[in-house]
C-alpha cells in the first residue's frame, strides 16, 4: 500500500490508542460507504437506483489521486506512459537502482536485490516478504545510501556502517539499540540524549498524524487537540470524522452508526500507503 497521502486529507482524533497491523490501514474502498454523503466523489461513483457506492476506474485518476486512492483500487502510476493503470504483478515493474523505492509504492511489493544490474543501473521488484513496510530479503546487497531501516525476513534491520561505507544487518528491538543520531529510526523514534520511542505526545503538530512500530508492521494514529498531540480514539469518532480521521481505514456502519474498520478484500490491496509518507520520514 503507498503512503501518498495526496488527495486524502490526514485527521485523527482520541484518547486512547488506535494501533492498526499494516494490512488493515487504508483498506476501505467505494463499496465500504453505504450512504451518499460518504461516497467520495472524486473517486467514487454513487448509483442513486441501487443506493451503492463504486470505485471509478483507474484510468480516469490523475497522478495525484493515482498515488492517493486506497489499496483495493488496485491503481499504480505508470511512470513511462504518465497514466494510472490497473496494478499487475510486482515482477513486471524495473526502476532505476536509485529509484527503488518505487517499489514500495506499489501494492504489496519491495525491491529484489537480487536483481539489482549495476551495468543497466536497474532493479526489479518482487512480493513483499512480510508485512512490513520496510521489507528486503536481506541487507548485503542494499547501497549505502539507501540502508535505511529496512527488514529482513529475520527481523534484523539494515543499517550504514559508517566506518566501512557498507548496509549491514543488525538486531533491533527497541529504539535504544539504535546508538547515534544518525542511526535513530526516526518513523518509530526520535533523539533526545538517546534514541527513544515515539509517542502521539511527542509530536509536534506538524507530525501529529501517525508512526510506525519499530519493525514498521504496525501504524499508530494521532491526533492533534488543542495546543498537543494525542492518540487517536476511534470510539469517539462521528460520521464525518470516520473515514479522514482514520487514513480511511474505517468507514461509517449507518446501522451501528459506529465508525468501523474495513476489511481487506481478498484478491489484492496492501500497504500503498507507504511510498512518499513514510520514505520522506525515514529518508530526511
């Protein structure tokens, strides 16, 4: 799923935590929204016959709304041809090696460093390994410059050795393993005179919005109130709140009149949401 957050809007409201597993955010697609002031329509068409809600085509999206509908859309920008098409399979898609992490931008996919060509200056993508947001299948065969985080199927993180210049893998648990600055994983941490776990109440407004666990397999959401950032409560959530508030993960239930988690359709969707958002956190 890709983290672009454009053409959504970000809110989040609460007091006590909404922590959701990685497949379950971003997961509510047009179908989802069972009443018409729900149905989003820039994405989303409403029948008024059948009273239901649909997704639109992928085609008619532009690049923006092509990077910031939800997973089950199945929709992926297609950087050669300029438009929004109908997401494949992982192993049709080649990047650039610098430019790998558009793998992630796509639908349950990561890079293959095994098919990294230092001649052509290429890599494939492949199914994502595990239901982290950073998965690689291992750390000896990442650059440098891109050793950033990423897990392995082992639960080991690839970090830069700064001396050698090299992405080794290394056991991560909690932030203080992370021994400098440089090194603090800073989706799931943040530097005071050690390395440190975030917290809603930590952010300040500017990131009040969400972080990752550790092993990037779990987002928690926030919100901010007032003049602070607080965990996100969806018990408290009304109609209009559902669906922004929640990085449409929930949607509005018109019978329980509860905001409630959409579930993942079954054929595709992953974790989309991941591309810009979170690469811009951990890469900056």
């Amino acid at each position: 799923m890709k983290i672009y957050l454009i053409g959504f809007t970000l809110l989040i409201i609460a007091n006590s935590a909404t922590t959701l597993s990685l497949s379950s955010v971003y997961q509510c697609q047009c179908e989802n929204l069972l009443q018409q002031s729900d149905c989003l329509s820039d994405y989303c068409t409403w029948d008024p016959n059948e009273s239901t809600c649909s997704n639109k085509p992928c085609s008619g999206f532009s690049q923006e709304d092509c990077f910031g509908v939800p997973d089950p859309f199945n929709c992926t920008w297609n950087y050669t041809t300029s438009k929004c098409e109908e997401f494949t399979q992982c192993s049709d898609y080649t990047f650039k090696t610098a430019e790998g992490e558009k793998c992630y931008d796509l639908i349950k996919c990561q890079v293959d460093v095994d098919t990294i060509d230092n001649t052509a200056g290429t890599v494939k993508c492949m199914d994502r390994t595990q239901e982290s947001a950073m998965s690689i299948g291992s750390c000896d065969k990442v650059p440098y410059e891109e050793c950033n985080w990423l897990v392995t199927p082992d639960g080991k993180q690839c970090l830069q050795n700064t001396t050698a210049k090299t992405c080794e893998a290394k056991t991560i648990t909690q932030c203080s393993d992370y021994a400098t600055i440089d090194l603090c994983n800073t989706s799931s941490c943040y530097w005071g005179d050690t390395c440190k776990p975030l917290t809603c109440t930590i952010l300040p407004e500017e990131s009040c919005m969400l972080f990752f666990s550790i092993d990037s397999k779990q987002v928690t959401f926030c919100k901010w109130e007032t003049d602070k950032c607080i965990d996100l409560d969806t018990t408290t959530l009304t109609q209009t709140q559902c669906l922004p508030f929640t990085l449409y993960s929930y949607a509005w239930n018109p019978d329980s009149k509860k905001c409630e988690i959409c579930q993942e359709a079954s054929s595709s969707s992953g974790f989309l949401l991941y591309g810009t958002l979170l690469l811009s956190i951990m890469l900056n």
